[in-house]
C-alpha cells in the first residue's frame, strides 16, 4: 500500500493555519517532514501522529 504524501501548503489547510506554522513546526521538530527535491512533504500517517499526540482528554 502506498503512503499519502502532503506538500505543507496542503497540511496548512487542512488544519486551518498559515504555512509558516507548518514550517516552523518542521523546524521545531514537531511535526516530521521529507525534503524532496527542493519541496517539503509530510505523510499522512506522521500527520495522524501529530495530531494523535495534540488531542485534549475532557
């Protein structure tokens, strides 16, 4: 099965933020990202863990 790959434009919709968030989440260490060719990409599943890791118990 193949992975889903999102280009950090794509994750910053998703989650309704600008893309410099995305960035420096990358850069943080936050969120993990691939370098491919001169472009970002984030998988789906390393998405998914980071959200997973930011839910808010109730």
């Amino acid at each position: 099965m193949e992975e889903s790959y999102y280009s950090t434009k794509k994750v910053a919709k998703i989650l309704d933020v600008k893309t410099i968030t995305i960035r420096r989440w990358i850069q943080s260490g936050k969120l993990i990202a691939y370098k491919i060719g001169k472009e970002l990409r984030i998988k789906k599943s390393d998405l998914d863990n980071f959200l997973n890791n930011r839910k808010v118990k109730i």
